[in-house]
C-alpha cells in the first residue's frame, strides 16, 4: 500500500510540474509580439484560427479567421469586424453569439464581402460602419471612406483607404478601379494591411511598413499566386497572410518569400 500510495504521490508531483512547464511556455509564446496560432475552447468549436500579437506598448491584438475574406479583431477591448458575412457555401458564422462591433469595415459590395445580416446582427448602438460610397448606398447608411481617405479613429488607431482594383484585360470589370477600398489600419502603432480583392497593383508601392498584411489570391477576381509573391516582395510585410483564396493552392507561397512568415489560415 505505502508503495502504491508513494507512486501515486509522484505521478501527481510529475504531472503539477509538466503543467506548470506548459504555462510557463504558453506564457512565453503569448510575451512574444508574434506569437504563433492558437485556438480557445469556444474557438477551437467553431473552427476559427486565432493569431496574436502585440501592440507597440505591448497590448494584444488577435486576429480570428472567420471565413474567406470575414476577420473578426480584437483589440483593447474593441470588437473589429472586416468584411462579415453569415453564410458562405457550407460555412456558417454565429455573428448573434458575438459581441456587437464598435468597427465594421467592408470593402466593397459583392456578396462574400458585403452581408446585410451579418451587419444588422453586429450594430450595436455605437458601432460605427465604414465602407465605400456603393455600400452605403446599398445598405442606406455608413460612413464613407474612399481611396486616399484617411480617418482617426482615436488617438491610437487610424484608417486609411487605399486603391483595391483589377488591372488585367478582361477583368476590369470585377473590380473597376477607384471602387472598392483596401484598408491599412495602424492601432498602437502596429499597421495591418487588408487589401481587399485586388491585383498586385502598382499603388502597393507606397504602402510601407506593414507588420501584418492579408494577400487575397484566387484568380479571375483576385491575384494569381505568383502575383501575390510579387505583392508581397513589394509590401515586405513581417507577417503575411494570404486569404480569400478558394479552391487556390497557396500551400507553395511561402518557399518563395524569404524573411516573411507567412502563415496560412483554413478561411474557406
């Protein structure tokens, strides 16, 4: 009995100190200002990949991957919704259980994109939603934004508009120039660029020090894979997420972008 009692006791010993071991290195990957993928309880149900990361004066900012081009973040207690839709094929997203957003983003008005549902289940009293002038339109009200606008949010986040179009022939009209906004916002001093659907167009030239960007690539409407290298070689973001990509295999991007960490999320 006292043996059984003495193995039980170290076995218990044994499995304390592997737990703290683990919070410990959890605790040191969430210190980090890059720190890799992880997923909640609640999140890890609902199939959203979470990535975080810190702010300049060291608050967290977390990125989840909802689907295709929909990005809930969060940050300071702020609820950031980019692009949110309730349905999308097979992928339905419960914008009911979330909090209301106090920023709604949409780029532009195609369906995978603009969602009149998604957005009424996210308004709260104060949400403020900005997109671009056909959106407004559309849904009757919002705050327009169009290319080279810049807003400032509070007094340590800002949005800026910047050009999301297709140049190549015969597929212009998917997205016509002057249109549609990508987003660079810059909260606490760390600046996310969400493009939007867009080609590698030559306006990525004055978007500078990005620390983490969102590529779309799948083509007719969006970039080719070698197109969104080309995008990325320009922007040099640290951390580089392709998205919106459909049935596109990305899975060969990142053997092409040295000094980027590319990460690929399961949005579709």
């Amino acid at each position: 009995m006292k043996k059984i009692l003495t193995c039980l006791l170290a076995t218990l010993g044994l499995t304390t100190a592997c737990g703290q071991a683990k919070e410990q290195r959890e605790q040191s990957r969430m210190n980090s200002n890059f720190a890799e993928s992880r997923l909640s309880s609640s999140e890890a149900q609902q199939n959203y990949e979470t990535d975080v990361f810190q702010t300049k004066s060291g608050k967290t900012v977390k990125f989840h991957a909802l689907t295709h081009a929909s990005i809930r973040i969060q940050y300071d207690g702020k609820e950031i919704e980019v692009d949110p839709v309730t349905k999308l094929g097979n992928k339905v997203i419960d914008y009911a259980s979330m909090p209301k957003a106090d920023y709604l983003l949409v780029t532009h008005e195609h369906f995978d994109h603009f969602n009149q549902d998604a957005i009424k289940l996210l308004t709260g009293q104060n949400t403020r939603f900005i997109t671009n002038q056909r959106c407004a339109d559309m849904y009757g009200s919002g705050e327009v934004m169009k290319n080279g606008d810049k807003l400032q949010i509070a007094n340590d986040f800002t949005i800026e508009a910047v050009p999301a179009y297709n140049y190549t022939e015969g597929h212009t009209q998917f997205h016509p120039k002057g249109r549609d906004n990508g987003f660079v916002l810059t909260i606490d001093g760390l600046r996310i660029y969400i493009a939007g659907d867009t080609e590698d167009i030559p306006e990525m030239s004055a978007i500078k020090d990005i620390d983490i960007a969102f590529l779309p690539c799948n083509q007719p409407y969006t970039m080719t894979p070698d197109q969104l290298v080309k995008a990325a070689k320009v922007i040099k973001p640290k951390v580089m997420f392709p998205y919106h990509y459909g049935q596109t295999d990305v899975s060969g991007i990142a053997a092409q972008l040295d000094g980027i960490d590319v990460r690929i999320r399961h949005y579709e």
